[in-house]
C-alpha cells in the first residue's frame, strides 16, 4: 500500500477502495499514452474523442483484471466509425509499466460533424477480449451497443455478463500547440462492487431492452452503499477527471474523504506495440505463391503497415506464404522433395 501523499501523475491508474461502501475502483490519467496513440493518425475530431473514451476504458478495466498477458476492448459497427480497438498488455515483471495501444477504421466521406460521435458507430457490439497467453483458451463477452457512449457499453458489459455493478466517468480534453498541433489529456473513474450472490435463474433486468441493471444485482445494505458512491461520483467535473492541476488523490479525496478511501500502488502505463516482423511474416504464411503474387507492388515488394503503431514492413515475396523458396535473409530453402528426402534419412 501507498501512502496517499507520496503519490503523483500523467500515465498511471491508481487503485482504490472505500472501506466504507465496501466499493473499489480505479483512477487514470493518460497522457503520454494518448499522444502517441492519435498522434499517429490523423483522426478526425469525433473519431479521436471516441479513441480516447476506449484507451481510457481500457486503463481502468485491465488493471482489475488478474491479466497475464492481454486484455481487448473492440467496437464494431455499421455506421461512419466502423472499428475502434485497444489492446492492454499486463506488466512483464513487478514495477514494469503496462503497455496499451489503440487504432480505429472509419469512412471520412460518411462522418457527419452535427452528429453525436457514438451514433456515427451505427448498430453493432462492444466486446471484451482476455487473452491469458500460451495454452489457454481466450475469453469473449460481448453486448449491444447501447446507451449513448462507449462508458455506458462497458457498464452493460460488467452488468449482463459478470453482474458486477460497475460506473465509469470520463473526460478528455483536446489543447492547440503552435503550429496547428494538437495534445489530448484523458482521465476517468470507475467504480465497482460484488453483489452479494448471483442472480436468480432466469432473471431479466428492468433496463432498455431487458438489459440487467444495477438494481437487479444489489440489495439492502449494498444497495445503499452503492447508490451513495455515486451520488458522489455524480458531483466530479471534467476539468477535475482530467487533470493535471488536480492529482488523483486530491481528487479522491475531494470526493470519498466520508468513505473512508484507502489507496494501493499505482500502475504506470505507457504506449506499446507487439507488432514485428516476424508476426506479419507469420500472418502471411498461409497464402500460396499465386495469392502472393496478387500482394507484390511494382517494385517486386510485399508492404504491410501496423494499424496501431503505423511502422511500415517491407519483404520479398518469395520469402512469404507457405510456398516461401528464401528465408528472412534471402538464404534459399529446401524443396518439398529435398524436405521429404530429409525426413526419410533421418527415420
């Protein structure tokens, strides 16, 4: 545990827990992170401000989970904004920074600037991805997109598929540099609980389209406790989310100091990508040599750009698919009958 004053803040989460609400909950600034994320694309506002509400999400949610490798937030859709995805890697060792990136897919010539941002992602699903590594299998949790924003999806999501009550308070900021260039600064909230059992076999929620609601979890006591944590949630202002002339702790106190607010070790995090070329090169190696060939630019090269981190990957194509003739160095592979011949010798 960290003592409350020894603390401060771009790029971090930062545990805590209301002894007295029995609730626990998450505060993030992202900073750095955002910078390298949007500026490497050249979103459009809308499009931004909805890549940074899903960074933002993604922070506060992978650091709940027990995560050994990675945690996945995607958003589909049928409208303008057609893909938003982030990815969270845990820490490779204690006191290691965790590692997000995030990217989004749209159509410039549908966007419509007098149109809400989350109605321009049209009908589709917010999922959640947890990928624990080598010999598990992944999990998927899934729901309609719903509610107004991305916030409201994740809120769903904990409700209908972990029935944990969960809030989340967002904002994020955009400031103009020289130059015509711009900086985003993120911050939010969450808050959850565990209800006290599951609930009943076949129950269905008093939400819109009998989604399950926080009321249909909690009873009694916890309900109390959790309404009362929200109530003062609700009186947080962007400015205050964001920062940075608010830390965290200010802020937690600011609003929890009667829930008695008891803080752990922060995370760090910052901008990380897992692509390389041996990956791409993988990807590629289930294509034959004619499917290859359809790939080759006019320079006799295969290119392939990471939409996350945007680095650029350029191979000889007879290095690629399953058909490759040359290796990663341009070293001349055996044949299929000199692989066999190979294959009987050594038997």
């Amino acid at each position: 545990m960290t003592k409350i004053n020894q603390i401060a803040w771009d790029d971090t989460i930062l545990p805590f827990q209301l002894d007295r609400s029995g609730v626990r909950g998450r505060i993030a600034r992202l900073d750095g992170v955002l910078e390298h994320i949007l500026s490497r694309h050249d979103y459009p506002a809308q499009v931004g401000a909805l890549v940074a509400e899903l960074a933002q999400l993604t922070a506060l949610i992978g650091q709940t989970v027990k995560l050994r490798w990675k945690l996945s937030l995607q958003v589909r859709g049928n409208g303008p904004i057609r893909t938003i995805a982030t990815d969270y890697y845990a820490p490779e060792e204690d006191g290691a920074p965790a590692r997000i990136r995030a990217w989004a897919s749209f159509d410039a010539e549908r966007l419509d600037a007098d149109t809400p941002a989350f109605d321009q992602i049209g009908q589709g699903y917010f999922a959640v991805l947890i990928d624990q590594g080598h010999g598990t299998t992944p999990y998927q949790g899934m729901t309609p997109l719903a509610g107004g924003s991305l916030a409201a999806c994740a809120e769903t999501y904990f409700a209908q598929s972990e029935q944990l009550p969960t809030r989340f308070a967002l904002a994020a900021g955009c400031s103009q540099l020289a130059g015509d260039r711009q900086r985003w600064r993120a911050g939010g909230v969450m808050l959850q609980t565990l209800p006290a059992q599951p609930m009943p076999e076949g129950a269905g929620g008093t939400g819109e389209d009998g989604l399950i609601q926080s009321a249909d979890i909690l009873q009694g006591t916890e309900s109390e406790d959790w309404n009362r944590a929200n109530l003062l949630l609700d009186t947080v202002e962007e400015i205050e989310l964001i920062g940075p002339s608010v830390a965290p702790t200010d802020l937690l106190v600011r609003l929890f100091h009667e829930e008695a607010p008891r803080v752990f070790d922060p995370q760090r995090v910052e901008f990380g990508c897992s692509c390389n070329a041996d990956k791409v090169r993988g990807t590629l190696s289930i294509y034959s040599a004619k499917d290859i060939g359809r790939m080759t630019n006019d320079q006799g090269r295969v290119t392939a750009d990471c939409q996350f981190c945007g680095a650029h990957y350029e191979f000889d194509p007879q290095s690629l698919g399953f058909e490759a003739t040359v290796d990663a160095d341009g070293n001349p592979l055996p044949s299929a009958a000199e692989n066999m011949a190979q294959n009987r010798a050594a038997e």
